[in-house]
C-alpha cells in the first residue's frame, strides 16, 4: 500500500501542508525544529490515531489552532483499491476517524488500512525497555496477519480486567472469582497460540533480513508465555490464586509475555552497542514487514526519524535497500539532504524541504 497524496492541518508547527507523496522513498529535510518530526506524527495519527511522543493529542494540535486533521488518499494493493482516509481531533477532546465519507468505530480499523512501523530516536527501547514494548511489537505482527486477534484480544483485556478488580475488592467473591478464572484462561491459551505461531513465521524472515546487515550475527527470538513452561496456566493460577489476592492482581499470562531476543545466543541489550542495537530494530521490524508481505500480499509504511544520525552510511544503505527490495514507501528524515546521497535511487524518491512548518517538494 502507499499513500499517494497526504494533507496536514495544524499538526504541530505544521499549519497547512499539502503533497503528492512518492510511492517508494520520500525525504524530509530541513533545520533543527523546523517539522521533520511533525511531519511523521501527522502521518503516525492518520495510521494509528494517536501521537507516538503524546499520550494526550492536545499537544499535538498546533497552539494557535482547535483542531488537527490529517487526510489522505490510500492506494491498496491487495485487492487494489483507493481509499480516502481522514483523523480529525478537536482541543476538547473529540475524535473521529473517517473512511471513504463514513465514520470509523475506532482507530484499530485505520491501523488495519496502513500497516505503519516507526523508527524513531526511542527505537532502542525494543531492547533496552520493559517487555510492553516486546509485547506492542509481537501483536503488532499477530494483529496485521490474524483478523480476528483484536476482537480475541479486546475480551481477554476485558475479562482480566474484571478479575483484577475482583481481587482487589475487599470482600472476596469466591464463585465470581473463580467463573473469571475459567473465562480468562482458554483465552490466554489462544492468545499464547497466536503468537507462537506468529513467531514460527517470523523465525526465517528474522533470519533472511539480518544476514542482509553485515556484522549483526545470529539473531533469535524466544517467547516466554508468562507463566512456566512446564505447567499449565491453570496449574499456575491456582497454585497462585492467594499471591494475586495479595498484590490485587492476575501475575501470570499472556499480559507477561516477554520476548528474549538474542543474536549469538547472548541477550542482545548486554551485549550490543547502541548502533547495533538500533539495527536490530530496523531488522526486527523489516522482518515482520517481509512476514506481512509475503502473508498478506501488502507492503507496510515505515516512519525513520533521523535515520542519519542513527546509523553509519554502510548500515543506512542496507536499510534503505531493503526497503525498497520490500516495496515499502517510507518516509525518511534528515537534517542535510545530502546525507541521503547515493542512498534513494535516482527515479524512485522524492525531496522535501521543510522550513518553519512549510514543506516543498524540491
Ligand atoms: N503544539 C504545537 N504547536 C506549534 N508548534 C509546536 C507544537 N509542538 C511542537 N511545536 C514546535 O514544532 C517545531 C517542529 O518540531 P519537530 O519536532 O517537528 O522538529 P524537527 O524538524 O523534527 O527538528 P529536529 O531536527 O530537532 O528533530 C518545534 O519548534 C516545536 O517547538
Ligand atoms: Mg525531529
């Protein structure tokens, strides 16, 4: 999928912009707080419907204005179709997404529209970060190739979190807690299931995209389900059931899944570096979008905020490469344009200039 043409409307110090995009590489490069990053937030709301830096989208909408909108127009591949897509946020509070002149019910069915993966200065916590971050990118995977994993997700969320109120309550119910138990636990097998098998998949395109990036060596991701690899979940959670009432919540899950990611067989964040560490994300996430294509049929959008400065130009021109081995339209930051010589090639990118929040292509 690319987006071919993207109007912003007071995203940041991004007052009004409106471009035809390239299908493959389009870079943005201007100053130091000229836009560059705003410009990849507005493209980060329109796929995900929230901002990657803020948990509250009023900072997100420029000072001086009462709302945001971002809108585009969505060329599918598979099936091919055209789409116009639109996220419109008000200062109090409101927010509607809208395809095709018809409101969407929440934000999951923009995110089924633009498979979007943003590398950003962040990244490194993939790594280096709490296992949320792992667990974001593993559903991320099972969301985009399982169409029915948001709706298993969304009632496993729902039923943990009855549990969890239930054992915080003071006076325990015993027969309540017991009726959520067993709700709770056939849908964490098949959440638990879902994800291994996501990442059997992955397994070989982990492989393919690393040996693509000299110098990473072996990588390898393991699960580790949340609970013990030798009981059953509810072998463990009876076994546990008076710890939870102590800490007032469910300890063992899928909500404590983690990955173990490894290259030599070492934990990746003891041993790598920080460039090294950030090319394994670039891997990690080039690999659930080679998965993604070759499950799907569809190419994925991806955001690099300031990949010069992240990676050595040998590094960078692997990436890029891939990208567009991959068909994938990205959108690229930079401070100098000229950092990005010899990296684009010659008739599949186009240059943006951006200067105090007004882009031109160049
Ligand atoms: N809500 C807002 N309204 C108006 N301007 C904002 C808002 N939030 C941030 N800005 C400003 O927008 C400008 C652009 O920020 P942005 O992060 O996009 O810059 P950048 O080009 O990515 O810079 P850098 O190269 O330093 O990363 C900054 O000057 C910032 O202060
Ligand atoms: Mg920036």
């Amino acid at each position: 999928m690319h987006i071919s043409r993207l109007e912003v409307h007071q995203v940041r110090n991004l007052k009004q912009v409106a471009i035809d995009l390239h299908s493959a590489a389009n870079v943005v490069y201007g100053i130091n707080g000229s836009g560059k990053t705003s410009f990849l937030e507005a493209l980060h709301l329109l796929g995900r419907g929230k901002s990657f830096r803020h948990r509250d989208l009023r900072l997100v909408i420029n000072h001086d204005a009462s709302d945001l909108i971002v809108s585009a127009k969505v060329e599918r591949q598979s099936p091919p179709r055209t789409h116009q897509l639109g996220v419109k946020r008000t200062r109090n509070g409101h927010f509607m997404a809208r395809m095709d002149g018809e409101n969407l019910q929440s934000a999951v069915q923009l995110a089924a529209i633009i498979p979007l993966q943003l590398i950003d200065a962040h990244s490194f916590n993939l790594l280096e970060g709490g296992p949320l971050q792992r667990r974001q990118f593993l559903d991320w995977g099972v969301f985009h190739v399982e169409p029915s994993y948001t709706d298993l997700w969304r009632r496993f969320q729902k039923t943990l979190k009855q549990r969890n109120q239930l054992l915080r309550h003071g006076r325990m119910d015993e027969d309540s807690l017991r009726i959520w138990t067993a709700e709770l636990i056939p849908l964490s097998e098949a959440i638990t299931k879902y994800r291994q098998e996501y990442l059997i998949g992955l397994a070989d395109h982990v492989a393919a995209v690393a040996e693509k990036f000299d110098g990473l060596g072996l990588l390898s991701v393991e699960y580790y389900r949340g609970w013990r690899d030798d009981c059953s979940l509810s072998e463990v959670m009876t076994g546990d059931v008076a710890r939870d009432k102590l800490v007032g919540t469910t300890s063992h899950g899928p909500q404590k899944a983690d990955l173990k990611i490894k290259v030599d067989g070492i934990l990746a964040s003891d041993s790598l570096s920080r460039g090294q560490i950030k090319l394994l994300v670039y891997a990690l996430k080039l690999a659930q979008a080679t998965y993604y294509r070759s499950k799907m049929g569809e190419s994925c959008l991806f955001l690099l905020d300031d990949l010069p400065a992240e990676l050595d130009h040998r590094h960078r021109r692997q990436v890029i490469d891939c990208l567009y081995d991959l068909d994938c339209q990205f959108f690229v930051t930079g401070v100098d344009k000229h950092d990005f010589d010899g990296l684009v090639r010659e008739n599949a990118h186009k240059m943006f200039y951006v200067e105090h929040g007004a882009m031109v292509a160049s």
